[in-house]
C-alpha cells in the first residue's frame, strides 16, 4: 500500500472540483483569481452543522442584500437574525454580525491572514481559522471537518470511535497537508469526503487515493469511522401560549440573547422543562382553549414538544413583546419552532384569530 500522494488529489481535484458559489477555481484554471475572504468565512459559519445544499440560497441572499463585509456590518442585528431565519444554530448569526463589525472597526474591512489573528474574531474558532487562513490566504494549515475526518479515518485504519480519535485525525490531516497549494489540497480532501469517500457505500472505485486507502485494502470501508453510540437527548414539553388581540394582532416575544433561539422571536411559551406532564403557566387571565395536537421540534442536545393553547385577550393588559400581524411575519426572526406553532395554530384555528 502506497503513502497518499497530495499531488495525485490535486489532479483529482482539478479535474473534478465541486462548482459551489463561494469558492473559486482550482489554481491551474482560476487565472490568478483569488477566494474573497469574506464569501469564505460567510460559507464557513453558514457551513458549521449545516449541509451545503441548505447553505446555498442563505449564502446567495446574504450576499444579495450585504455584497460587502462593511454591508453587513452596517446592518441592524434584528435584519441579519431575520435573513438568518431557518439556517438554525442562531449564535452563529449574532456572532457573525459582531465579527464583522470588529473587522470592519478595527482592521479596516480586511480580514486577519493568520490563523492566530482570525481566532481572535467573534465566532472564529479552530476550524474556521484555519479553513479562512489556508483557503483565502493559501497558509499552511489545516481544517478538518466530518468530510475530512472520515477520509483520514478509511485511509489509516483509525479505529478507535468517534469522537475520541478526533486528535489523532486532526494530527494525520496535519502531516498529510503539502506545502504547496494548501488551499486547494483542503478543499480537495473535502471535496473527496462529500462525492466519493461518502458514509455510507464509498465509491472506492473512482477514489484517486484508493491504492493508498487502508480501509479499502482490509475491506473496512464500511464500517469506518467507528463512532460511539450518542446518548438519548433528553425530552422537553412546554405549552406555547397564542394570543390574539381584538383587530387580529398576535403577541411575539423575543427570547433571551443567551441560550437557545438566543434572541429570536418566539410564540410566548412556559418553561421547557424534562416533565411527565404539561405545566400550564399561562402569561394572563383569558378562555384558554387548548388545540389538538402537539408541536414537535429537535435540537441538536433534545427534543421538544410543545402544546399550543389559544385565546383572545385585552391587547392593553402589560405583557412583554409586540403585536404582529400574521402577514407581516416575515418581517421578523422567526426562528423554524416558531414557524412550526404558527402553521400549527394556523391549521385549526385560521389566520389571525382564536377560538370563540
């Protein structure tokens, strides 16, 4: 079995690259075009737990309606958490309006060409230094994502599980990075994991490392990585309160910055607590009717089922939060729960209104 070649995956990758809108071509075929910092750092956080076919039209809308990073910065964080709305992980939104603010304030618009200096950004962690550094700036580092953990994993016969080899992945990825055209050979070994090294049925046969791949020698293409069982996330239930005033105006709240949803807009709700049975705190005193069914959500550490209880209510009473109607919605961060009580209520109740 031979030592993976970077420059055999270099031709691979010239050949065969991913066309996606934030990246530019290999080197032999971009004519001295260079990647925008900024179009691979929006990618990068837009890409953290999230797939690149959902990625791409909150990529495009972004640039859209904030071509430049002193656009976006410019912008209100309500306007950017609205545009953000259903891509999830909203931290990621409120960090990515902060950081481009710090870069815009303190570096003048120009991102940091260090891994070291592009860590020190808002939101900018390990990975998504180095992706910036070694894809915008062509340094010599290495990011390794699911995609490349997996190819290291098949091509040395990393056997211990998930996410305990993490380290020693993240140290093959690092030695196996050439010193000529890093961004590419990355984005190459990227590539590879997402069309050919894929999860589950690996298409072995046209892999330009298969001579190299250990697992492939063995016969163990399927059954690496190993990863340990994930625990049972835990169960959540709440009762979501919708409350229409008299000319049809729903009450929206905004959840606090911290925690999940942090700052997002929300159908006021009790408590989400790890509880049998369904705590009814309801915000006023109002003919609270309860509708049939449940609304089911999943976050990445658990699960949440909410029921839904409407009334009508004296808009006057004090209550935190602002009256929306239906069809102006969209003009908010609302985030996927949200939207999933809306058409819950929508479903029996109708727009705008609450059971007589």
């Amino acid at each position: 079995m031979n030592t993976p070649d970077p420059a055999i995956l270099l031709k691979w990758y010239d050949r065969h690259a991913r066309r996606l809108p934030w990246r530019v071509p290999p080197a032999r075929s971009r004519k001295g075009e260079r990647a925008d910092p900024y179009h691979v750092w929006l990618s990068e956080v837009m890409l953290q737990q999230t797939t690149v076919a959902a990625v791409r039209p909150y990529f495009q809308k972004f640039l859209e309606r904030w071509p430049r990073i002193h656009d976006l910065a410019a912008a209100e964080l309500d306007e950017v958490l609205t545009v953000w709305a259903g891509l999830g992980y909203y931290a990621r939104a409120r960090n990515l309006h902060k950081c481009a603010t710090i870069v815009v304030a303190e570096h003048g618009g120009l991102f940091p060409d260090t891994e070291d200096g592009l860590r020190a950004l808002p939101g900018i962690g390990p990975y998504t230094a180095a992706a910036i550094a070694s894809i915008a700036f062509d340094c010599h580092a290495t990011p390794v994502d699911g995609n490349i953990e997996r190819v290291m994993s098949r091509l040395y016969v990393v056997e211990t599980p998930m996410p305990a080899s993490k380290t020693a992945l993240r140290e093959l990825a690092a030695d196996l990075t050439p010193a000529s055209r890093p961004g590419d050979y990355v984005q190459a070994v990227m590539d590879l994991g997402a069309t050919v090294c894929i999860p589950r049925s690996p298409r072995c046969a046209i892999c330009p490392w298969r001579g190299s791949c250990g697992a492939f020698a063995i016969g163990m293409t399927d059954v690496l990585p190993r990863r340990t069982p994930k625990p049972e996330r835990p169960l959540r239930r709440a009762v979501a309160y919708w409350m229409v005033r008299g000319d049809g105006a729903v009450l929206l709240r905004r959840r606090p910055e911290s925690g999940l949803l942090g700052g997002m807009m929300e159908v006021p709700s009790g408590p989400w607590e790890e509880i049998e049975i369904f705590r009814d705190a309801a915000p006023v005193k109002a003919d609270w009717v309860e509708l049939p069914g449940l609304v089911e959500h999943g976050f990445t550490h658990l699960r949440l089922e909410l029921k839904v209880k409407a009334a009508r209510v004296d808009g006057r009473s004090k209550s935190d939060g602002v009256w929306v109607f239906v069809e102006n919605f969209d003009e908010y961060a609302l985030p996927t729960l949200t939207r999933k009580v809306v058409r819950h209520v929508l479903s029996h109740v109708g727009k705008g209104v609450a059971p007589s």
